[in-house]
C-alpha cells in the first residue's frame, strides 16, 4: 500500500513538472512573436503599399539576424520581406525589415512577425532589382515591376563609339512586370520592342527623369558622370543605392555630390536623395527634359510638376514628374534642355525628392489625367502613411 502511495505521488509530481514545463514552453513560443496592425486611414485604396520596421521595433524578439524573420498574415500565410540596411555601416547589418500589402480604403490588417531559418528567395520573388554594368562602360541599372532606368559613369565619357558626358538619368520603358535589366543587356537589342518594353528615350545631356544640379545665376550647373557606385540593398521588394559624383564648378563654388536612390515595388516614382557638399549654401533644381509636343503642368499646391508627351519613334505616351514638398518650393524654371523645379536655397543635405515616369503602353496609367490622379494620391499616400502599431 506504501508503495503504491509513492508511485502515485511520483506520478503526480512528474505530471505536474511536465504541466509547469508545457507552460513554459508556450511562452517561450509567445515571446518569439510579434503582432504588427496596419492602418489606411485614407479613403482610397493603397496597392503595394511598403511598411517598413527598424530593429529597434523588432528589438523584444530573440533572433538579431533579420534575414531570419519573417511575416505572416491574419490567415497565417507568409507574405514577401526584405531586410534593409539604410545605414551602410561597416559590417552591412540590416537595420531594418519591410513587407508590402495591399490595402482597400480605411482598410487595417493584422500580421505576425516570428523568427525562423533564414529566408530563401527564388527568381520569380523579385519585383526590384539594380546593378552596376562594368560590360556597358560603367552603366548603372535598375527597375522594379513597373519601371526600368539607368545612368551613366566614367567609362561611357571616353568611350570611342558613342561618348556621353552626362548626368542624366535615363529611361527604360517596360510593359511586363518580370525583371528585364539582365536579359536587355545580354540580347544587346533594347532598343527594339520584342514585347517587354523598349529604350526609346534619349536623355542625352539633360536631366532626363528627375536628375538634379544647382542653380546659380539663373544657370543649372550639374556633375558628370557618376565615378563610383554602392548598392544597400537589393531587391526583391526595394532596391537602393548610392551614386558618388567628382566635384564640379557650380558659378565659381566648388561642389560634391552623393545620390541615394530607392525604388520599392509596385511604384513609378523614385525615392532620390542628394547629399551635395559645398562651402556655402546651394540652390537646387530637379529637372525634367524638355520634349516636342509635351503638355506640362505645375501643381504649386501638391508639389509636383507633370508632363506627359508624345514618345520617341511614335511608341505611344508618356507621363514624367517630379515631386518635391510644397514647403520647400522656390519656384519654375528651364533652360535650353529641361523642365525645372527650383527649391529654396538650403545649408542641410541630403534632402528627398521623388521623380518617375509611366508608359501609356504598360496600360496602367494612359492619359495625363489618369497620371495627374496617380501623383495626387502619391502625395496624401506620403502625407499620411500607414499606421503601424508593434506589440
């Protein structure tokens, strides 16, 4: 009888270590989770929309990696992520994850970051990506799902068949939403239309799609090609870069240049910030090239400057912009080559503009208005992003 009594307490102890362990168990499971809620608080729908979290909102998980956290919806199926290093610090430590959603208007979804094995990317995940292009005289090349660009470096200015000394940052105009830079360079036949897009736009010296310079004595003063390059991250939902620029002369003012430049999925515009160094205060302009036929428009209110026009070799239309805060608006301008919005003039860089394009061919955006719509909701998407809460 005595020892059945044990056996029995020994049992129950066992059980009741095994419940306390269980328990446990669980929290630990609950402390390697975070509850992300989203919010659209505009009365108009948000399609890939990025939200992004620093380290320090994912700071309360156990895994500092986060190239080994991953996103996972109410219905707990796992959306794309990508972690970001914004800094470029000396390790390249990402300092940041971002994910897109879709959001209809008012619209608040919930998401649950954990952590896990490190992600895995395929091909087809990527809906943004950039390279530098040693093959083609130091181009720089890169696009996301709607949209392609490039620009030029150092090697293009002495190139025997077809030098360029130029700034400008140019446009490739795609219909498909699959990356294209990698094959475009390979065929070497991009500026024909096979069914993808096309190179038709000639940036030449100008600005091209939202390029910038300084502004002095009623004259755009600009760098020349870029003479090294930096990626931060790359794809697949946001790729980033930056450019770096020898000094040039602005009207007798010895000035530098570093360009960062971002572009997310799902977007035609371009997140550009210039850093320009100089030993006094600059003016800025971001420029647009001037086109035959064009139709421009400065919403002074909005703080864009739209043009849509007809595009080279009869390829249909296209809408160009450049979007700036109202706040730090001087006024319009042009020169012989370009479009230009001026800003006031400032001590403190870098500062951020957004510049972009769409082609009516993509038929996404297919007239001016249709592209007036797009950049108006652009600017209240920026003037109240989504809402995010973490606990």
């Amino acid at each position: 009888m005595k020892l059945r009594l044990l056996v029995f307490v020994l049992v129950g102890l066992c059980a009741l270590q095994n419940l306390h362990l269980g328990t446990t168990r669980v929290l630990a499971t609950a402390q390697t989770q975070l509850s992300v809620t989203a919010v659209n608080r505009l009365k108009i729908a948000r399609p890939s929309e990025t939200i992004e979290l620093s380290a320090k909102d994912l700071a309360s998980l156990p895994e500092r990696d986060l190239s080994k956290l991953h996103v996972l919806d109410s219905s707990g199926k796992e959306v794309l992520s990508q972690s970001v290093d914004n800094d470029y610090d000396e390790y390249h430590k990402a300092d940041a994850l971002i994910f897109q959603a879709d959001f209809a208007p008012e619209e608040t979804k919930l998401f649950t970051i954990t952590a896990g094995a490190r992600r895995e990317y395929k091909k087809d995940d990527f809906r943004a990506y950039g390279r530098f292009v040693r093959e083609r005289f130091d181009d720089f090349a890169w696009e996301n799902d709607r949209i392609a660009h490039r620009t030029y470096g150092k090697a293009l200015i002495t190139w025997k068949g077809e030098p360029l000394t130029s700034s400008a940052i140019d446009i490739w105009s795609k219909r498909t939403s699959r990356m294209v830079i990698n094959d475009w360079y390979m065929v070497d036949n991009y500026h024909a239309d096979s069914g993808e897009g096309v190179d038709a736009y000639s940036a030449g010296p100008t600005r091209g799609c939202g390029g910038s310079g300084i502004w002095a004595n009623n004259q755009l003063f600009v760098p020349t090609n870029f003479v090294d390059s930096r990626v931060l991250t790359n794809g697949p939902i946001r790729v980033m870069f930056e450019l770096v620029y020898e000094p040039f002369d602005a009207n007798g003012v010895k000035v530098s240049q570093v360009l960062r430049v971002s572009l997310d999925a799902g977007s035609q515009l371009n997140h550009f910030q210039p850093t320009y160094t100089a030993s006094e205060p600059l003016t800025v302009a971001i420029g647009l090239k001037k086109a035959k036929d064009e139709k421009n428009e400065f919403s002074t209110e909005r703080g864009w400057l739209a043009s849509w026009q007809p595009m080279e070799k009869n390829l249909g239309m296209q809408g160009l912009a450049v979007l700036v805060n109202p706040s730090q608006f001087d006024k319009a301008a042009m020169d012989a080559r370009n479009n230009l919005v001026v800003l006031k003039t400032r001590k403190e860089f870098p500062f951020s503009y957004w510049a972009g394009f769409a082609w009516d061919r993509a038929g996404r955006i297919t007239s001016a208005e249709a592209w007036k719509k797009y950049l108006d909701e652009f600017v209240d998407r920026l003037g109240s992003p989504i809402e995010v809460t973490v606990k």
